[in-house]
C-alpha cells in the first residue's frame, strides 16, 4: 500500500511541475510580444 502513497505523490509533483511549465512558456511568450511591440513602437 504504501508504494501507492508514494506513487500519488509523485504524480501530484509530476502535475504541479507540468502547470508551472505551461505558465512559465505562456508567461515567456507574452513578455517577448510585449518587446516586440516596444521596439515597433521605438522605431516609429
């Protein structure tokens, strides 16, 4: 029983992990937009 325990938490890790991931490539994405419309903009 125990190896299921332990098999639970690593999975809850295996998903936090995951979902910090996707927002930190989201997070990534949107600060590079954002500097790509400030340097549009710095050109004008």
């Amino acid at each position: 029983m125990g190896i299921w325990i332990e098999l639970g938490i690593f999975g809850l890790v295996f998903v936090f992990a995951w979902h910090q991931m996707r927002d930190l490539k989201k997070e990534r994405l949107k600060s590079e937009k954002q500097q790509a419309q400030a340097a549009d903009q710095a050109k004008e």
